[in-house]
C-alpha cells in the first residue's frame, strides 16, 4: 500500500507540472542576432549613388515579463553591431556601430499551458549610433568628420517559443524596425547630409530561461 501511495503521490506531482507561461513570470533569452539592413539613400555627392551597408551578428538579449497568459512586454538588448558602409564605386569607406533597445507589446496564441506559444508584437525602437570612422579608403576621398542622427522608428516581430521544460526554453523571432538617420561628414571640407534609411531585418536564435 505504501508503494501504492508513493505512485500516486508522484503521478500527481507530475500531472500538476504546466509548462505554462503564467502572469508574473519573467523570461530571459540569449543568443544570435543577425541585422540585415535593407539600406537606401539620397545619392551621396551627386555621384556615388547611394550607401550600402553589411549584414553583422552580435549576441542578442531579451527579457519578457508576461503580464497576463497572453500577453508580454518585451526588451531588445544587444552587443554593438559593427556595420562596414560603402558606395558602389568605391567599396567600403567606413565602420559604424550602433545598438538598438527596442520595447515590444505582445500577443502569445494558443493555450497557456501549451509548449508550443507562437507571438506577434508591436513596439518602438531607439537606435543610437557611435564610433562612425572613414577607413584609409574614405579619408583618401577627401572625408571626415562622420556622424550619424539617432533614431527613433516603429518596430514589429513574430516569434514563437517552445518550452523544453519548466524552466528552460528555445526560441525564434524576427523583427523590423524602421530606422532613418542622416549621414553627416564633411568632403574636401564642406559638410554634406545625406538622409539615409536602414530598416533592417533582425534574425534572432536563442535559449531562454525563465523565473
């Protein structure tokens, strides 16, 4: 008998086990975050035609806190992303860095006991830009003194998680944002500004933990 309400005590431990994403919890997810920039431009001098700029991985970070089942507010951390820009005739001519925050409100679908929780979410997102230097190839052009305007835009994604266990998970997301800066530098000593647009597409993979 002993035996017997051992079983039964542990069958329903076991039944009461949810993989629930429940109201109060936090998640914590780390892993890769690909930027790949859909860049467009004003001509740059009136004869370069427009900047183009290099995809770059870094390591991504968010943190939910699910403030009901189904819904989540989320924040977009990262390490700095480094971004070669170039123009058409002249390959690369600059590094930039910049890192993108980004607040997120989101809709988590199906059951909340599900392991399988597939969500949109709908946000804003602030992109500040730092260390912007012309490599040897742009300075020998004839430019200096780069910047560029920080940024404040919409954002969207759609991403689902899959609950291994109580605690541990796998995730992907992918997000928009609508970036615009402009591109200040001087050439041959006059300050030029060329509106420019990024509107990067973000590929994200990752572990998440939650508490």
């Amino acid at each position: 008998m002993k035996r017997v309400a051992v079983a039964v005590a542990i069958l329903s431990a076991f039944s009461g086990m949810t993989y629930a994403h429940d109201a109060g919890e936090f998640f914590i997810r780390a892993g890769s975050a690909t930027v790949r920039p859909t860049e467009g431009s004003d001509n740059v001098l009136g004869s370069l035609g427009g900047f183009n700029v290099n995809n770059n991985t870094q390591l991504g970070l968010t943190m939910t806190w699910m403030a009901t089942e189904n819904v989540g507010i989320e924040l977009l951390a990262a390490t700095p992303f480094r971004h070669k820009v170039g123009t058409g005739p002249t390959g690369d001519i600059a590094t930039v860095h910049h890192l993108p925050p980004t607040l997120m409100a989101q809709w988590y679908f199906n059951d909340a006991s599900s392991k399988f929780r597939p969500y949109i979410g709908a946000g804003i997102n602030y992109t500040t830009f730092f260390d912007e230097k012309f490599n040897d190839t742009g300075k020998a052009a004839g430019l200096s003194d780069l910047s560029l305007k920080d940024s404040w835009g919409a954002a969207g994604q759609v991403g689902v998680d899959y609950l291994i266990n109580r605690n541990w998970l796998i995730n992907a997301s992918v997000w928009y944002m609508d970036i615009d800066t402009d591109v200040r530098f001087k050439a041959g000593g006059v300050q030029q500004s060329v509106s420019t647009r990024l509107d990067p597409w973000v590929f994200m993979f990752s572990a998440g933990y939650r508490f």
